[in-house]
C-alpha cells in the first residue's frame, strides 16, 4: 500500500512539472491568444482513452505471452515495456492539465482539470496493476518473487539484467528441487558401490546379508565391512537396486564357496576344496596298473569330479576317501578247469581253503573233475577297476604254414608229418588293453616280418578209420567213487606213490576200453594182479588192473567201451576196485587230466 502511494505521489509531481511546462509555452505563444477551457477538457478526455487503449495492449500483450513457455527475460522486458508507455503518457496528459490549471480563470476548468488528473493516476495505476496481473495469473510460482522484484526495482534503480539473472537462478533452483532428491552414496571399505535413498536401506542390506550367511554357516555371522555414506542429491533414475546391491556384497562375503565331489557310479564318496587333490586319489588307485608302456588309462566305473557349491566352513576328509578308494571288494568269478588241475590245488592256488572252494560249489565232485569244468570262486577286486591301454613292441613266432599229403597209409583224420618246416618271426607293435593287470584285448597296429617261415608237409589219412582205432580223448573204463587219487599217499605199510586212480566198484563190474587201440597186456601182473594193458594209436599206454577176469587177448583191437574184464581186487588190493593208470611214453600221469 505504501509502495503504491509513493507511485501516486511520483505521477502527481510529474504532472504538476507537466503543467508548469504547459504554462511557460502558453506564455511563450500568447500572440496567439488563450486557449478555451473546453479544449482542454477535449485534451484530457483524449488523453484517458489513450491510457485505457495503452491499458488494452498491455493486456493483450499478457494474453499473447502467456500462451508461450515461461521466459524470464522476455517477461522482465514486456513488464519494462508497458510500464514505460503508461509512463510516458501519463507524463503528457499531466503537462496538458497543468497549462488548463494555469490559464482556467472560472472553478470548473480548474474542476475539470483536477478530474482530468485523478483520470490520469486512474489509468496510470490501472496499467502498473495489469502488468503485475499478467505476471501473477499466468506463473503463480513466480508472482511473489516478481512483486519482491518490482519492490527492489522501485528504491533501488539498477540495471535490469541483475534482477532477470536473480529471477533465472530462483527458477532454476525450483526446477532443481522438483527433479533431484537427496540420497547417500553408499562405501564398502572405499569403494563406492551404491546410491540409496536413506540410511535404513543401508541397514537393511546389511541385515539381509547377515541372514542369508548365518543360515548357510549354521552360526551367527556379523558384516564387518566398513560401510560410509555421503549425502548427495540425485535423480530417482540413479537409485541403485537394493537387491542386486545385497546379491553383489553377499557375494564377497563368501558365505558359499566352491568345492569339488567325487562319484563313482553316480554315488558321491566325498568332497575336497581342490579338484586336484580328488585326481592325486585317483591317480594313486591306478598307479599299480601303469607301465612305463602306458599311453592312456580310465576307470571302468563312471568317475565324475563334480564342482559344487559348499558353505565356507565346511571340514573335508580326504582321507576317508582314500581309504574307500583303496579297499577291495568281493565279486564271484568262475575258474575253468585245466590239464593237470587238482581240486585242493585249485583252492590253493586262488589263496583258499579246500572246504571253502567245497562250500561254493556243493554240486561238484571233488574227485571227479574234468577238462573245461567251470568252479565257481569268490576274488577281490578293486572298488575302482582301472583300464590300462599300453603300447607294446615285441617279437612273435609267424606259424609254419602246413601243406597236406594224401596217403592211404592212415585212416581218415589221422595226420603224420613229412617234412617239418620253421616257424617265422613278425616284429609286431600292438596296443594291449588290461583291466587290472589282466589283458582283455590286443589291437595289432603295425608288424613286420623279420623271418620268413618255411612250410611243413604233412601226410593226412585217406583210409576209413575202424571201430577200434583211437579217437584222441578217453572216457571212464567204470563208474564209481574215486577212493585214492594220483600221487603220494599213507598206506598202512608207510608212504607210497600211487600211479593211478582207484574207482570202487562191486566184483564183476564190467571194465570198458578208455579209448580205441591194441591190447599189449592181458594176464597177472605182480601186484596189479589180473592186468589189461592197451597202446593207443597215440603212444599213449592205459592200465586196467586187478580184475577178476579178462575178456581179450595180446593183439587184440579193440575199440572205445568195449568190455575188456571184469573188476575184482585180485593183487596188491584192499576191495574191488578198478585201478586206472595213463602213461605217456612210459612215465604215469594223473589220469584226471584225461578223463571228462
């Protein structure tokens, strides 16, 4: 109100000046004579309706501004603009009612001309009013600052150009606040690792973090981490993510850490921190199996070194798996019976006692084995079986390749040779594969010929073989229990060597010919007592002693079970019994190894 006053005060002083200037050139032009007062009753009607017009583009000018983006400098300049046309004519029309004051003799020119000059401050307040009006009904944000602007413009005249950078700078701050916020740059032990809005999510990573640890350890676990925050101001859009924040640190605690797991066959045996403390173990199994020959080995078991993730406080034992990876197992095998084999020989040869191999095999005979008969044994293998591939160089006989002779001289089947040739030698180069030291497969890469082998001739039977001729393999001359085998053994007279086999049978039992050939012997015999003796087409000589009777005769063929006695326990004999002795040019060998 008191501003306003004063600009009252400054327009009715600028008016009185107006109308003294007024007076002095109505003076200075007298010759022209006085003026009439309804002439300046015109001039100050004029000059109202000058102030409104100028009022009305005033307005206009707000309207037209208003529609545009807010410009502080464009608006200081219209408010300056329109500020000085109301101004200037207000300057005109007070000069016009000071010369009619001066001259008007009668009291209604001086009337008048007191109206004219309240029409004139009317119009000039009017105009000042609108202008602040403009400012006002178009930026409510930037009213109070613009009134506080025109107060500091009122008393103290500098230049504009100060005031319109203060207006810039008061938007810009309010712009500022509208888009930033204040927030806290988040430190780990120096570095910086987030932007969080406040404090408490700071606290509540730190809280997460320790909850997912202390569930992972089984134990409390408290963050140690230096943590600072700085307060600065920014975006929403620069908020870092909580949650990927609290993921990156848990990360760096190492709550969870990664170890390494050993499978055989799909069933963990235990962990270790390093992956290569699980291939030491490894190699330490398959290290007997290696030869300085060994180009690759692997396991026959699927063996897998798996990484996992494992709490950090987690206590490995290495050497339980060791322990496990070491030890040897059972598993049933099969043993084949062989020339020459024996059952006690058997089960001690595979570290056995006789009744345990008996126990295993309750089926089988003990004194009636034969050739290709299949035992069943129990072995310890290795909990991991290691296959081992070696490459190997070495000599081999090349066979001599043999060309047959026909001659009616022998009997179909029946071979005997010419001319023996020699065999070759073959420099040969394999890979050998072994499955615990015991070959399972040869791959035959290279071989070459270091000697050349020469043929053999032999001539082959064309002759139709007899009944009575040898067919090469012998059957039981009887049926019985086996009471002595081949070998030494107690008798009540002291120790002695027995050369055969006794089978008990009842007297009279008949005696069949193991195999086809020519009786040699038919008669007493010393202790043998009542002997048959037959030369196989082989050399070989079988014995059939102690019968009771004798049903051939010296030279006589005779074929495969055909009855050549009868048993009895005539001689060195303690019951019926058929002796059964096998000799290879001359020398007694365990019949066992002939018979089925």
């Amino acid at each position: 109100m008191k501003q306003a006053e004063r600009d009252h005060e400054k327009i009715h002083k600028r008016s009185e000046e107006a109308g003294s200037g007024a007076r002095d050139a109505a003076k200075a032009g007298g010759a022209g004579g006085p003026v009439s007062w309804r002439s300046y009753i015109e001039q100050a009607e004029a000059a109202e309706k000058q102030a409104a017009r100028e009022a009305a583009k005033a307005r206009a000018a707000e309207i037209k501004a208003a529609k545009r983006r807010f410009q502080p400098k464009a608006l200081a300049e219209k408010a300056r603009a329109a500020a000085g046309a109301v101004k200037g004519q207000a300057e005109r029309v007070r000069a016009a009612a000071g010369a009619a004051k001066g001259q008007a003799a009668q009291g209604q020119l001086k009337e008048k001309a007191a109206q004219a000059g309240q029409a004139l401050a009317r119009a000039a307040g009017s105009g000042w009013e609108r202008v602040c009006d403009f400012t006002a009904g178009g930026w409510d944000r930037a009213s109070a600052a613009l009134g506080r602007v025109r107060s500091v413009v009122e008393r103290h005249p500098v230049s504009p150009l100060l005031y319109v950078t203060l207006l810039a700078v008061f938007i810009g701050v309010a712009a500022f606040q509208g888009t930033y916020a204040r927030a806290y740059v988040m430190e780990v032990n120096g570095q910086e690792v987030a932007v969080v809005a406040s404090p408490d999510e700071k606290d509540a990573i730190v809280s997460n973090i320790e909850s997912r640890a202390s569930d992972i350890l089984g134990e409390q676990y408290d963050y140690e981490a230096e943590i600072s925050l700085t307060p600065v101001y920014a975006a929403p859009s620069e908020l870092s993510d909580t949650a990927q924040v609290e993921d990156t640190l848990f990360e760096d605690v190492g709550a969870l850490v990664t170890a390494y797991s050993l499978r055989v066959d799909g069933q963990e045996l235990g962990r270790a921190a390093t992956q290569e403390e699980l291939y030491r173990l490894l190699d330490e199994v398959a290290q007997p199996y290696l030869t300085e020959n060994t180009i690759s080995y692997e396991f026959v078991e699927s063996v897998e070194v798996c990484p996992i993730e494992v709490p950090a406080n987690t206590q490995y034992d290495v050497e339980a798996i060791r322990t496990i990876l070491h030890q040897m197992e059972v598993e049933q095998a099969v043993y084949v019976v062989e020339k020459g084999d024996t059952f006690n020989a058997i089960a001690y040869s595979l570290d056995m006692w006789p009744n345990e191999l008996s126990v295993l095999n309750p089926d089988v005979i003990v004194d009636k084995l034969w050739v290709g008969q299949e035992l069943v044994i129990q072995q310890a293998v290795p909990y991991l079986s290691v296959m081992n591939v070696t490459d190997e160089t070495y000599e081999e006989e090349i066979p001599s390749p043999v060309e047959y002779i026909e001659t009616a001289d022998l009997y179909v089947g029946s071979t005997r040779v010419k001319e023996q040739g020699e065999d070759g030698v073959a420099r040969v180069n394999a890979h050998v594969t072994y499955i615990n030291g015991v070959e399972e497969e040869r791959e035959i890469v290279s071989s070459e010929t270091l000697k050349e082998a020469t043929t053999t001739y032999t001539y082959t039977g064309t002759t139709p073989r007899p009944k009575t001729a040898s067919t090469g393999h012998y059957i039981w001359p009887v049926r019985g229990r086996v009471t002595s085998n081949f070998g030494r053994r107690n008798v009540s007279v002291g120790n002695s060597y027995h050369l055969g086999i006794d089978i008990a049978v009842p007297t009279g039992t008949a005696v069949k010919a193991a195999d086809g050939g020519t009786v040699i012997t038919a008669g007493w015999k010393g202790t043998y007592g009542k002997l048959v003796a037959i030369r196989h087409d082989n050399g070989t000589v079988t014995y059939y002693a102690h019968n009771s009777s004798i049903s051939v005769s010296v030279g006589q063929k005779v074929y495969q079970g055909q009855i050549i006695a009868r048993a009895g326990s005539t001689g060195r004999s303690t019951g019926s019994h058929c002796h059964f002795e096998v000799r290879v040019n001359g020398t007694s060998v365990n019949p066992r190894n002939y018979l089925p």
